[in-house]
C-alpha cells in the first residue's frame, strides 16, 4: 500500500513522534508498505528532497509560512502537496496532528482523493472543533482517528463527539529489544526529570519537592535533562533554595541516550501541570525498572497504576512529590517490586508488535472501506 | 455610482491572494485565515476592483445561469460577511472610474453560460493556535519557530 506520510517533524528533528515515526516507518514497509514523508524544514538547513534509509522525504516550509502570514510561500506548499499527492497517488493518507500541518491537507482533500488515517498526540481541551476551524476540518475530514490515549480520546470527544463513532486509542508502542534494566540502588537517591524546560512540564515544582526530599536524604540528588525557555529561571531556583551542590542540569540529549540516564537514576518523576497526553519518558522509566511519581494528568494515569507501578499525586504540590519520592526512598525494597511491576505493565500494554499489528489492521481497514 | 457602495480592503489589517483561483485572505488582527472558490472569488476581484453591488450582478448574469434575486442575495451575502469579518470596508474616498473595474461589459459573442453557485467565505480561526499548541521541542511556549507575526518573507524562503 502506498502511504503519505504527514508530520510536523521528521528526521532529523528528533522528538516523541518523530523518533517513533524513525522505528515506525521500517516496521510497517517490511508489513509491504511504501512510504513519502512529507514535513517541514523544521528550522534546519535540509534539502526539500530527501531519503532516510529508503524512506523519500519531501520538505516544504509549511509552518513558517504560517507564523510569518507568508500568503505567497503558503501557495508555494499547498502548490507542493498537491504536486505531492498528484504524484505519488497515495492509497492512504497518514496524517500525524500536532501542528497546523494539516491545514495544507484539508486544502488539498481534493487531488488525488484517497483516504486519511489522522492520529491525535494532543489534548485539544480548550479547542474549539467547529467547521470554521482547522482542527473542526481535519476530523471531519478523517475516516479514521487514532488517539494515543483514552485521554486524547476524551477530550477530542468533548469537542468534536461524533469523532467517537471512528475513532480508537492505539497506545504508542515502545521497542525494548537491546535496553535492559539496571538495579536499582537508592544508597545516593538518583531522582530523575526528563523533558523540555518549559512552565508546563512543571519542573520548578520537582525542584521544590526535591529541597524537601535533600533534607531528608541529603545524599540524594536531582537530574534534569533537557532544555528549553524556563532553564535560566529553574536554574536561578536551584541557587535560591542552596541545591547546587545536588541538582544537575544536563541541557538536551539526544533521545538515544535518554535510556542510559533513566538506568542510572532511582526514580523517575514526571510532574506535569497540563493533561501530558502519553509521555514517553514515563513509558521508557517502566520499561527499565524505574518506579515514577507522575501528576495525575493526561494520560500518565493510563501508564502508571498508583501504587503498584508508581504513584500518581495531585499535580502543583512539592509537598505531595516529595512524600511519593521519600517514601520510595525510603522502602527500596518496594520500589524495586514497583519497578518489576511496571516493567511487565509497558511490555504488556505498550508492547511494540501489539502497536505494529494495530497500524497494519488500520491501514487495510481504511484503505479498503472508503 | 455612489461612493458608500464601493469596498476597499482592510489594509494594513488584511493580507490576500489569489493562488490557482482561490483567494487566500489572512485578518492579521484576529489571526484569522479565508478562502474564497469560485463565484467567490470572482465577486472578491470585483468587489476589490471597486465595482457596487448592482454592477458585480449585472457582470455575474453575463457569465451565469440564474435568478437576478438569488445572486443578488448571494452579492449581498458575500459583501455582508466581508463586512463583519472585517475583510473589507467601505471605501468613504471612492476611487476615479480608471481606478475601478468597467461595471459593463461589451459581449464580443455568444458565451455559454455556467450555473451558479452560491459562494461560500470558509474560515479557518484556530490556525495560529495550534502553532502554539505543540511547540517544537526546543522552542519555547510562545510556538514554533518563534517569528515575529505579520512579518511577511520573501518569497522562496525557507524555514531554515
């Protein structure tokens, strides 16, 4: 089946969806699929046609003629998606929602019609879905919605109801051949924070429950990886609250070592303060062993069974990460009978064939009912 | 013609173009992105070229199979939207008759006329929020790739 491939970002960008779609795309051409990847410049200098591994890429400059109202370089993508989809003649359309990519795809339902598969990464909350909007457009446009989540799930239906009658959550999968995990130790409490530096990943909130947790643990220490706009003010934090000595940051990592760094620490905490929809760094923490204390938000409540996996606590509070972390710290034994629990769970419900086989299904059911 | 029936566009507040016969047309105030097809974009070239309601009529029933009244209404319709958009505005100064469109034509034979279609303005009100809903990894909050709004580029110019 020959399948375009839509996504905000692409290799080499490499994010949450793009580092799946990197294991996705060989997984599914050895099912017999053919794919083009169309995406964006994504602010690098790239060339507009390209090939990875056997994958074509065709690049337009899709959102910065968005974010800069650039009328002619917007012509100049739609014009390239429909040359596109003229072209390649897809059987299917996969179209990953993250960003307003999918306006060019809804400009263009009409060359070379054929089916769109759309996946949702995002909770659109706040969205409004009507006909007058992007997002309203591209659901009703999709004969089928994947969600990576029951709470993606719920919140598109909130918007957008009749999305429930085409619709299923497909957890993302994770791949766990060659990562094995490391024991656990806890004599130096390694906590671990995974994640763009940015107000709503809640990170200022870890390192106030970590000052807690530093009085109680003074050999503890704290572990931040990733960047972003809100480093400067954690880093000014850390300073205030005298924790140089015990917090790290270790600025952006490529997502290949990410597992490496999630082996080293004890517990991995993941304190979002908006509905993070699947967040990979929880799944790749259970995956190794590693207990994780996560704000019940999103879809972390999907990944981690409070209590026997991890604990869930009410996101904004220091004081309630720092109880989940203390104690953990303080009962190695059971976290580590977390941390076997939640290894078995990711393999189990997150596995990687299980996600394989469901795109498979998808792909033949939407090609051949439409 | 009267002055108070002509249109201009909102400028600097709206940006267009016609790209393969659609009309692209972006409200930079409200963040709001339009398209006009067929019947409608050739009533926006008419309207943008200065000619009043009666005159955008008389040139649609040279080109087009229809009652008077329904494509009346659907001028009236079109320009009204426009209004409230905040598209377009009336233009007070008016403009010199070399300025404007011819509100006549000659007809130079027998043209097979098109049925037409009510013209429909779709709007796109969300797409500067979802630039901001899943920022890339390495920007910030304020969205992706962080520019300065309403700075047009030249054209050709990538993302790099």
């Amino acid at each position: 089946m020959r399948v375009l491939y839509i996504s905000a970002f692409f290799w080499p960008h490499l994010g949450g969806i793009e580092t799946l779609s990197l294991k996705f795309l060989p997984a599914m051409q050895d099912r017999g699929h053919q794919f083009m990847v169309i995406t964006s410049f994504a602010n690098r200098d790239l060339p507009a046609h390209d090939d990875h591994d056997g994958i074509l890429i065709r690049r337009f400059p899709f959102l910065k003629a968005i974010s800069g109202r650039n009328l002619p370089l917007m012509r100049k993508c739609i014009q390239g998606m429909a040359e596109v989809k003229s072209t390649f003649k897809p059987d299917l359309v996969h179209l990953q929602m993250s960003a307003p990519i999918s306006y060019y795809h809804v400009k263009t339902l009409h060359v070379n019609p054929s089916p769109t598969l759309l996946t949702l990464h995002t909770c659109f909350g706040e969205f409004d879905a009507g006909v007058d909007t992007v997002l309203g457009q591209t659901l009703r446009a999709a004969n089928w919605t994947t969600m990576v989540s029951e709470a993606v799930m719920s919140d598109a239906v909130k918007v957008y109801p009749e999305i429930s009658k085409r619709s299923s959550v497909v957890y993302n999968g994770m791949d766990y051949a060659g990562i094995s995990p490391e024991p656990l130790d806890f004599s130096q409490p390694c906590v671990l924070g995974v994640g763009r530096l940015i107000r709503r990943k809640g990170f200022d909130i870890l390192i106030n429950a970590f000052a807690l947790l530093r009085d109680r643990f003074p050999q503890a220490h704290l572990l931040l990886v990733g960047d972003g706009t809100e480093r400067k003010i954690l880093e000014q934090q850390v300073l205030d609250l005298d924790l140089q000595d015990s917090v790290r940051f270790a600025g952006q990592v490529h997502p290949q070592q990410v597992p490496n760094l999630i082996n080293k620490a004890d517990v991995v905490v993941v304190p979002s303060r908006f509905p993070d929809p699947l967040p990979t760094v929880a799944l790749e923490a259970g995956l190794l062993g590693r207990p994780v204390v996560a704000a019940r938000m999103g879809g972390l409540g999907e990944i981690i069974v409070d209590g026997k996996t991890g604990f869930l606590v009410d996101p904004e509070s220091p004081r309630n990460f720092f109880e989940a972390i203390s104690y953990l710290c303080s009962h190695p034994q059971e976290a580590m009978k977390m941390g076997r629990a939640a290894r078995s769970r990711i393999k189990n419900v997150f596995g990687w064939d299980r996600y394989i086989d469901s795109y498979d299904t998808l792909y033949h059911r939407v090609a051949n009912e439409s | 013609m009267e002055k108070s029936n002509q249109f201009r566009v909102n400028t600097p507040r709206v940006i267009h173009e016609m790209i393969d016969g659609e009309v692209i047309i972006v409200n930079l105030e409200k963040g709001h992105y339009y398209s006009l097809l067929g019947t409608g974009a050739e009533i926006w070239e008419y309207v943008i070229g200065g000619m009043s309601t009666p005159e955008i009529v008389s040139r649609l029933l040279t080109r087009y199979e229809g009652d008077r009244k329904d494509i009346e209404d659907a001028v009236e319709n079109m320009i009204s939207k426009l209004q409230t958009e905040g598209i377009i505005v009336q233009d007070v100064a008016g403009r010199d008759a070399d300025e404007r469109l011819a509100g006549e034509v000659e007809s130079d034979g027998e043209i097979t006329k098109k049925v037409f279609t009510i013209p429909v303005l779709e709007k796109y009100t969300d797409m500067e929020d979802l630039l901001l809903l899943d920022p890339i990894h390495e920007t910030d909050e304020t969205g992706w790739p962080n520019m300065a709004l309403g700075v047009p580029e030249e054209e050709g110019q990538i993302d790099r």
